[in-house]
C-alpha cells in the first residue's frame, strides 16, 4: 500500500481500496483506506436517508406486501384458483389460457 494524495490523481481515476490516505482519529494522526472511507461514507448515507434500515429495500418489500391485507378485492384475486389451460367461453366471448397465461381473446 501506497500513500496517496488526492491531488495526484487523475480526474477519472478508479481507486482499488487499499490506498493509505492521512486522516485524524481520537486527536492522533492515523493512516486509513479508501475503502474504509467509503464505508463510511455509505453508512453515512443509510443512516441519513435510509433511516439507518441497511436492509431498505426488503423492509419496503415487506411493508408493500402486507397492503395487500387491506383490500378485499386483492385477497379474493390472491386466493382465486388459476383457470384450467385451455378455450373457455364466457358471454360469447372465448377466452384460451396456457399455463395459467391468457393466450387468446376472440
């Protein structure tokens, strides 16, 4: 690992991670990645904008999922038995399922 400056490096420059940049922790001076920034710079924004939820999305997920309770009409599509594959006539209306999947209307 090399000591880096920031101003050395190039606009477009990828970092790998295990550069050494000078830092100050605790009042005293230290060497730190720039992978460690990052982390911090990542938790940082979970805890501001996430609400410190590191698993944002499957807490949405879930929270989304269990709307689904609130509306009677949902359920009822949720617990409907899927159509039989095949031509099914309704109202003169012909209606042909494969897999579950209407595959035609006439």
């Amino acid at each position: 690992m090399a000591d880096s400056k920031a101003s050395a490096l190039g606009m477009a420059t990828a970092l790998s991670g295990s550069e050494l940049w000078a830092g100050v922790q605790g009042g005293a001076d230290v060497k730190i990645t720039s992978a460690l920034v990052e982390a911090y710079i990542r938790a940082a924004i979970v805890a501001s904008v996430l609400g410190g939820d590191d698993e944002f999305a499957s807490t949405m997920e879930a929270a989304l999922a269990a709307k689904q309770a609130h509306s009677s009409k949902l359920d009822a599509i949720a617990a409907a038995t899927p159509i039989a594959d095949g031509a099914h006539t309704v109202g003169g209306i012909t209606i042909t399922t494969v897999g579950g999947i209407i595959v035609a209307i006439s």
